[in-house]
C-alpha cells in the first residue's frame, strides 16, 4: 500500500497526496478534529448533568413546597377529596336523570305540537261551538229577565195578597 494514488480524471500527472501515506494523513486529520471535540463534548456534558441535578432540585423542593401548602390549607384534604369524589359522582348521577327527563320532555313537547297540528282540522267543530255557545248565552239572558218577572210577579201577588184580607183596610185605620 504505499503506492501514490494520482488523480485520473483532469490532471493524471498531479497527486492528490504528494507526500506519505492517504490513510496515514486521514487518521492524522481524525484525531485532530476528535480532540477538538473532546474539548467542546465534555464539557457540554459535564454542563448538560450539573443543570439536570439542579432541575431535578428545583422539582424536588417545588413539589415538597406545594405539599407544605397543601397541609397548611387544609391538613384533612385527603378525606376532604374523598368528599370531593362522592359529590362528583352524585351530581353526575343526578346530571344523567335530568338528561332523561329532558329527553322524555322533548318528546312530550313533540306528542303536543304533533296534537296541535291535528287541531287545526277541528275548525269547523269550533265554528260550531261558538254557535252553541252564543246560543247558551242567548238563553242564559233569556232566563234572567225571566227571572226578574216571576220575582215582579211575587212581589205583586203579595201586594193582592195583603189588600185582600177581609180587615186588611179596616188593620191600616185603626191605631
């Protein structure tokens, strides 16, 4: 291996490596640029586990923080969830059955307009009602002036009545 490697294509008398080895040089360029990354990886990483451990810190004592909060506001808040979850499950029970009769409602309200819909062909039945009922109010008006005659006519026979006593004048004379 120690053969020169020419370059064919342009120039075949210029060599692409004038002097030494090719791999010799590519190792050469290898280890230089691994050293330059050496000084830039390490401490990169060294960087990168100094900012974890201080996170890791930071949600240690944030989350130890808010558990002394918690305590402070209420040092039951463990039964108190528990309360919490029950309610919850209460009012969801209960959110389902006024879902239900909602839904019943709706369909009732459906049944309704569905009925009114049918009523309209009722209008000549009501045209008819209305007859009749003008008709009731006629005799209604009809019997209340016949009342007021019978009660004249009570009134009058009263009067025949009392002037019709044999001493009924003779009664307003004397004293």
């Amino acid at each position: 291996m120690t053969e020169k490697i020419t370059n064919t294509d342009k120039d075949s008398s210029r060599e692409l490596f004038p002097e030494g080895d090719s791999m010799d040089k590519f190792v050469r360029v290898f280890e230089a640029s691994a050293r330059r990354w050496e000084l830039i990886i390490y401490p990169a990483m060294l960087a990168f586990g100094v900012l974890a451990a201080f996170g890791f810190f930071l949600i240690y004592s944030l989350s130890k923080d808010i558990h002394s909060l918690a305590i402070s506001m209420d040092p039951e808040l463990g039964k108190n969830l528990g309360h919490i979850s029950e309610s919850v499950n209460y009012l969801s029970d209960n959110m389902s059955t006024m879902t239900r009769r909602i839904y019943h409602m709706s369909e009732s309200m459906e049944t309704m307009a569905n009925r009114m819909v049918a009523m309209k062909y009722m209008e000549p039945m009501l045209v008819n009602m209305y007859g009749i009922n003008h008709s009731a109010e006629s005799i209604n008006q009809g019997m209340h002036t016949i009342t007021q005659s019978m009660g004249a006519m009570s009134y009058e026979l009263g009067s025949v009545s009392n002037s019709m006593r044999p001493m009924g004048n003779m009664n307003d004379f004397m004293p």
